[in-house]
C-alpha cells in the first residue's frame, strides 16, 4: 500500500510538471504575439494593448511588437499615459525604422497631446521627404496654427499635390474659403427685414422676422392713423416693431457668423478626415 501511494504521487508530480511546461508554452513570445495580434485584429485595443506591453517587459526589444503597440494606442485613442509607456518602453530607439516613426508620429497627431515636441521631431527626421512635409502639414493643422498650415502647404505644393492630393486640396479649400458677409447681411436687414438671415440660408427665420417687423409697424400706423400720438396701440406695437427691427439687424449678423463657422467646420473635418485615411 506504502509503495502504491508513492508511485501514485510520482505519476502525479510528472503531470503537474507536464502542465507546468504547457503553460509555459502557452505563454511563450511567439504565443503570446498571435495572441495580442488576435486582440488588436478584433479590436480589443485595450486588452492588445497590455499584452503588448507585456511582450516588451519580458522579451528584448522588437520593432513589429512596438509598431503594433503605438497603432493599438492610436485605434483605441488611449492618450493618457501612453507616450509615458512608450518612452519607458524604448521605443524611440527604433525610429530610424519608418514604420514605428510613422506609428508613433500617427499617434501624436490623433492625441495631439501627452508627446513632446522633441521626440516629435526625432521620429519625423528618418522619414523620406514626401513623408516629413506630410506630418509637419499635421502638425499645423491639428494645432490650429492655420498660417503656418497655408503657407507650408503652399510651399510644399509640389510634394503634396502629387502624394496627398485629398489632403492638399482640402487645405486648400479651407484657405479660400470666403464665406457670407456679416455686415452685408445687416445691411441687407436693415432694407428688408429678414433678408440677412435669407441671405445666410435661414428662410424660416427670415419670414417671421419679417413677419414680426411688418405687421407690429402696420398695427403702429393704424393705431397712429385713428387716435395720432394719443394712441396706446401704436406706441406698443410701434416699440415692439422697432424691437424686432434692431433684433433682426443684430441676428442677421450673428446668422451670417453662424453659417460661415458651420460651413468652415465642414471643411476642417473633410481635410482631418483625408489626413486620417493617410494613417
């Protein structure tokens, strides 16, 4: 009996050891990067994301693992402490490599936060030309320096235009984008009540302004033309008619403004769109 529980023991220490070594190889790099690809590839970005990080805490470091880390940061849009993973991570030692420099660069523009500057910079450095005025043209855009945005992609029209001609002719759009005149459309109102706002695309709210002014007018005069400067009626709707004429002035300026930051609005998502779909 004593010597049949050892053997049991000792079948059973082998499985246990057996077990032991299957799970190590479970968890192996090579496993453990079909896994983390698996998670990135059905877009569980944050879960991805920590096995990544994982592979490069156990493993020396590899270019593919941490291309595929800083693109898992981008298409989970996980700002918050990643550049801070990144740099302790060393993946800036392998900027010289076009793929993690354009991931990482990819990643700053779509945060636009969190980076610094010079690491920034040493990314965009290794990268061809074509490629450098491309994310420099990002850099002005989603930092909103729109002077430096025109006059760079003028600049650079050439390399631009012929490699991201969405995005150039985009830029371009937004550059000469005019727009409706919000003193044009107060002068017009204040000829025709509710015309500025017609003239900005408002045509409900221009034809109750109009509306409003013309008929409290109408009642002033007809208060005025039975009683004269006695009549109650026609100071009201007289006041209430000026009210509404100096309120329709001062709205069809606002409608103006209104329209031109939606209509430019429309242009900046096309081009941040066109810059996107370069990722």
């Amino acid at each position: 009996m004593i010597l049949s529980g050892k053997i049991q023991l000792f079948f059973l220490c082998l499985l246990l050891l057996g077990n032991a070594g299957h799970a190590q190889n479970l968890f192996n790099t090579e496993n453990s990067k079909k896994f983390a690809n698996y998670l990135l590839n059905t877009r569980q970005y944050n879960l991805a994301a920590i096995e990544y990080e994982r592979i490069l805490n156990i493993s020396p470091p590899d270019a593919e693992i941490t291309s595929n880390l800083i693109k898992t940061y981008r298409l989970g849009k996980i700002c918050e402490g990643s550049f801070q993973n990144i740099k302790l991570l060393g993946a800036e030692n392998f900027f010289s490599n076009d793929t993690v420099a354009s991931e990482f660069l990819n990643l700053s523009l779509t945060c636009n936060c969190c980076y610094q500057k010079s690491d920034f910079e040493k990314a965009i450095f290794s990268l061809p030309e074509t490629k450098q005025a491309f994310y420099r043209l990002g850099y002005y855009f989603f930092n909103h320096k729109e002077d430096s945005l025109f006059t760079f992609s003028k600049n650079n029209q050439n390399l631009l235009s012929a490699s991201y001609p969405s995005v150039f002719n985009n830029i371009g759009a937004m550059e000469n984008y005019k727009g409706k005149s919000p003193a044009l459309a107060m002068a017009l109102s204040a000829i025709v009540p509710g015309s500025g706002k017609a003239y900005s695309g408002l045509w409900g709210d221009a034809l109750m302004s109009f509306i409003f002014v013309s008929s409290n007018a109408w009642l002033s005069y007809r208060g005025f033309n039975k009683k004269g400067t006695k009549s109650a009626s026609g100071w009201i709707f007289g006041g209430l008619s000026a009210g509404f004429y100096i309120g329709n002035i001062w709205g069809s300026g606002k409608a103006a403004r209104t329209y031109n930051q939606i209509e430019y609005d429309k242009l900046y998502h096309e081009a941040q769109n066109s810059i996107y779909n370069h990722f």
